[in-house]
C-alpha cells in the first residue's frame, strides 16, 4: 500500500514539474545493545554469569542474524560479556550454517565458540572423530519462533589443552537482530 501510495506522488510531483524533490533516508532503528538480557551459567574452566552484553567498542561489535535469515542460510549470533569479576570481556559465538528454521539444534549442527578479547583462551565445540576415537561435544541449541532468543546447553573443548567438556554453558540467550 505505501509503495502505491509513493507512486502516486511521484506521478503528481511529476506532473506539477517537481524535478527537484529531495528525499530523506528512512532512519533504521536504534536497539539498545544493553538490553539484549542473556542468562548463562558457565561451569569449568571459566566459571561465571553472563546476563548482559558489553557495548560495542572498536573491534568489539555485537550482531545477530535474528530474524532477517532464511532456511539454508547461516543463522549467527557474536556479542561480548563480562563473566567474571576481572571485568575483562569475553566474546560467545553461535553459528548454525544450514538454518532450518526455529527448534533444537545439536553437536554437529551448531558451532559454539566462547574466546578472550585477545583471543589468548578459547574453548569450542568439536566435531566427532572416529580416526581418533572422539566424541563430539555434547551441544543442545534452541531457537524460538521470534528467532532471536533461546536456550543452550553445551559442553566445549579448550583450544588451549584440548581438554573436552572443560567449559559447560547452559541457560537462556537473547538477541536482536
């Protein structure tokens, strides 16, 4: 209907020999960062709560696919927390690379990563390898209707020491994207 209506006025502009109409840029909207309201509880490694996000800073940006992805697409979640009181933040990342829509996502399905900003410490969710006798980390993911909240339950592998099911996260996740 809006697309009609703006036809309309550019045929009446034109046929009052407005050449010159200028048009302003729609606005997006501005989501506030902060109110992207995590529950997380990390056991192992690295024990803590995330229940917010930190802003954006530099390098240090927060996105989310939410809502604008398609089945067959990539589904991504990036953002940066605090955990524990050393006030250093800690980037989590989700990516589900064939998207099918909102429900439970598992292991092989879902790549989960949690890193320092300096990206010195990492823990991540690995595949099974049969070569090597490995199971694979144990990954839970949910996704809701509005496809931008959910619950994890996943065991994760340091990078450092190879470690498996050093880092468990489990609880509820937001995003707006």
């Amino acid at each position: 209907m809006l697309r009609f209506v703006g036809i309309v006025a550019l045929f009446v502009l034109a046929a009052c020999n407005q050449t010159n109409v200028k048009v302003a840029p729609t606005p997006s909207p501005v989501i506030a960062q902060g109110n992207w309201k995590q529950s997380l509880t990390l056991t192992g490694d690295l024990p803590g709560q995330i229940t917010g996000i930190v802003a954006d800073q530099g390098a240090q940006q927060t996105f989310c696919s939410g809502s604008k992805v398609r089945n067959g697409e990539i589904w991504s979640d990036s953002f940066y927390a605090n955990v524990d009181s050393s006030g250093s933040a800690w980037q989590l990342n989700i990516l589900i690379e064939n998207f099918r829509g909102p429900g439970t996502y598992s292991d092989k399905d879902v790549k989960i990563s949690l890193q320092s900003s300096d990206n010195g410490t990492a823990w991540l969710n690995q595949d099974a390898d049969p070569a090597m006798h490995l199971d694979a980390d144990k990954v839970t993911f949910t996704i809701d209707r509005s496809l931008q909240s959910g619950t994890m339950d996943a065991f994760l592998t340091s990078a450092k020491s190879g470690k498996r099911g050093a880092e468990h996260i489990t609880g509820s996740w937001n995003c707006r994207g």
